[in-house]
C-alpha cells in the first residue's frame, strides 16, 4: 500500500478552501466520478442485452451495485500500477456479480470510452452549473445597473479619471459579456456531451455488427449526443470546454478587479459585504479586505492555466494518446471547479455590494473639474474646430494644476472663450452621453432572454 500514500487521491489545494462551488466540487468528485463508470457499464450491458447479445441479468446485477460496494482503495492502488482504473473497477465487478454475468461485463469497450463517456456527462453538468451561475451573476447585475443607471462616477482609463459615467453603465458590460457567455454554453453542449464507444482503435469492432445500435442507445440512456466518429485523438471538444470554463472565469475575474480597486481606500467607492473576522487580517485590526474577489481573481487564473495544458493535450499521435490524455486528467477537474468556484464567489457578494455614491461624486471632484476636459473641448470646437479646442483645454488644465485652481477659472482666464462657455463649471451630470438609457436597454434585453 506504500505506507497509505496512495489513499488519499485528492491533493491539498488552499484555493479549493478559499473559493468554493459545492455542486461543482460534487460533480467532478472521485465518487461521482466511479459512479459514472458504473453506469457507463450499466448502461452498456443494458443495451447489449436488449441486442440479445448478453444475458439481461448482467444488467440487473451492475444495476444493484453502487459506489459503497468499490473498494476504493484498492482501486487506486492498482490503477497506479496498472496506468488506467478501468480495468480494475471491472476486475472488481466481475467479482460482485453473480457468477452466470461474469466475464460479460466491458464487452467490446476499452479504458477511454469509458472514461470519456464519463468526462462527457461531467463537462455537461458542469455546463449547466455555470450556466446557472451566469444566469445568476447576470440577474444581479441587472438589478445594480438598473438602480444606478445615473449614479454618476468617474471612468478611469490607464488609472487615472477619464470622462463621468454611471455606475450601471460601467456594470452593463458585464452583463453584456455574460449574455454571450450564454450564447457559448448553450451551443457548445452538442459537441462537448459525447459519447465514446468506439473500441480499441476507433473501428468499434469489439462492438460487432450492432455498434452503431449499442452507441445510440448508452447515448440515449446517458442522455449524451451521439458521436459518429470515434474522438479518442480529437481532443478539440475538451479544449473547447475548458476555454469556456477560463472565459467565464476571466469576466468574473474582471469584476472582481474592478469591485478591488474601486474598494481601495484612496476611492473607497465600492464595498465588499461586510461580517465578523470577513477578510481580517492576522496583524492589521483594521483591515476588511475584498476576499471574495479575490478568491475570484486566483480562481480564474489558475483556471486559464489549465487551458494551456488541454491545448497541448490536443496533439495525439495516431489513434490512442501517450500521456497527453493523462493531462486532462488533471486540468479538466481542476479548470471546471475553480471555474465554478470562481462565478460562485461573485454570485455570492453582488446582491449585497456596498455602493457609495456620494464617495464617487466627491472623487469626481478631486482633479478640480478635469474630468469634464473633453466636455469643454466639445464645447469649444463648436466655435474654434477640434483641434484649436483641444490645445486650449490642454493648456488650461496645465494651468489648472499648476496653479490650483478650477478647470472652468482657467478657461475663463483666456479670452478665446469668451462669449462660449457658461458661467457655471459644467457639471458631470450632463456629460453622460447614452450611458442612463443603454443601462435601461441591457436590463431590458437581459430580461426578456431569461423569459
């Protein structure tokens, strides 16, 4: 057993601690996983024997056994020995069943049709899940750009202040991007939930002459699409999946970024929720750290790192892999719960973000009124052309900061504005552009997709 090294399968990740998605964390489980190969078997034998080409109390003896009756640990033990689980699971279950059903079980199948039958109906439900997820980050979303469609705040480009907008039209894109994830999940499930039941080299002559039969009725009972042609070596299906898992990841990731720096406590316009010892520190009795973005942002780049490695598992020689199989055994599992995990964390805080408007009208304020340049330039083509207008507020915003004054007084102070500008500074709440009614139109159309 060397010295029990081999019992415990599941490596000690802290970020699996930290960013969490029990349903995730649940369908790629090792149990979960060991139930899908028995029903994979289960469900071969069921459709061998409705053929007539197995007795049907093989099926009804696979059907009574569940994961309790594996033993686990002798399992694994002999998977790191053998290279692959299948063959001692069925080992195991030639030993279960009743003796007139042994040697029936597995007929014609091999390792990776099993396994990636399985893998099949995991990247669906994990489809789902993030599915549901998106769908919730998306209502949530909506419900902020709607309630502050005209909060008025600064957009910052390259760091620094750009031009006002709103705080919902700033979380529109997010659920934009969302919408499209969707779009994504929803037409990648016919190429991702396949079937594999193509024998040892992809000719399913193990299968006899009833192959095509026997795939269409496991891909019915398993609810999978069939699968023609034998992807053993096409692994483009998987990366597919696992660049939708980093995508989705990545727009969390990107929210959580933005819920971070505008928590710093310099602008201290967004919150995470808050409670007791919430993103404490060990040493600084003050801190309220945002934890839950960032258990987002970790998640979602140790999420697109798995993707690397499913591309390079993508270059099969031949029929059969030689170790680049073995590497979605790894990133597949890994980049679909922290993917998960990921989404879930943001699903978690959005209902309950902290917003500050007043904060962000006063941080409009910090560069005494220089967030408004590109309004007065606006203003001032009218009568001078873009590009005269452009050079005067450039130069009137260096005085602004040199002297510490007013971006309106240093305009002011210069003749060439006479007669254009108004007599009071020009106030961010007019320079919002469409920003207010496309916050009303995203809601709207997110809405309505949802029925």
């Amino acid at each position: 057993m060397h010295n029990g090294a081999r019992r415990d399968i599941r490596g000690f990740s802290l970020l699996s601690v930290a960013a969490i998605d029990p349903v995730a964390n649940e369908i790629m489980s090792p149990e979960a996983t060991v139930a899908g190969w028995l029903a994979f078997e289960t469900s071969l034998a069921r459709a061998q024997a409705s053929l007539g080409l197995i007795p049907p109390d093989v099926a009804a003896c696979l059907e009574r056994l569940g994961v309790a009756d594996i033993d686990l640990d002798r399992l694994w033990e002999e998977t790191h020995n053998v290279g692959y689980p299948i063959l001692p699971l069925v080992r195991q279950l030639d030993e279960l069943v009743e003796p007139g059903a042994r040697g029936k079980i597995h007929l014609g199948a091999t390792t990776q049709d099993v396994m990636d039958t399985v893998l099949s109906i995991q990247m669906k439900r994990v489809l789902h899940r993030l599915i549901e997820l998106t769908h919730d980050a998306g209502d949530a979303l909506c419900d902020l750009v709607e309630e502050h469609a005209t909060t008025v705040m600064a957009a910052r480009t390259h760091g620094q202040q750009a031009v006002p907008t709103t705080l919902g039209t700033k979380l529109s894109t997010f659920v934009a991007e969302l919408g499209r994830h969707l779009d994504r999940l929803r037409a990648a499930e016919p190429r991702v939930a396949r079937v594999s039941l193509h024998g040892a080299g992809g000719t399913s002559a193990g299968y006899g002459a009833s192959s095509a039969t026997i795939r269409r009725l496991v891909a019915d009972d398993l609810g999978l699409h069939d699968a023609v042609v034998p992807w053993h070596s096409s692994r483009d299906s998987v990366a597919e999946f696992g660049f939708l898992c980093a995508a989705v990841a990545g727009t969390m990731a990107r929210l959580a970024r933005e819920i971070v720096d505008l928590s710093r406590t310099e602008i201290g316009e967004i919150n995470e929720p808050g409670g007791h010892h919430r993103g404490a520190s060990s040493t600084m009795p003050q801190k309220a750290n945002p934890i839950s973005s960032e258990s987002a942002i970790g998640a979602a780049i140790a999420t697109a790192s798995g993707v690397t490695a499913l591309l390079h598992a993508m270059v099969v020689p031949q029929e059969r892999a030689a170790g680049e199989w073995q590497a979605e055994w790894e990133s597949v599992p890994r980049l679909a719960v922290l993917a998960c995990a990921s989404a879930n964390e943001m699903v978690g805080i959005l209902p309950r973000l902290k917003v500050n408007a007043d904060r962000m009208r006063s941080n409009l304020e910090l560069d005494r009124g220089l967030v408004m340049s590109e309004a007065y330039m606006m203003a001032l083509s009218r009568e001078h052309g873009r590009e005269t207008a452009h050079d005067l507020v450039y130069a009137a915003a260096a005085t602004a900061r040199a002297d510490a004054i007013t971006l309106h007084t240093a305009l002011e102070r210069d003749p060439r504005t006479a007669g254009i500008l108004e007599p009071e500074p020009m106030d961010p709440r007019t320079y919002l552009g469409a920003g207010p009614s496309l916050c009303l139109e995203v809601v709207a159309g997110w809405r309505s997709s949802r029925g």
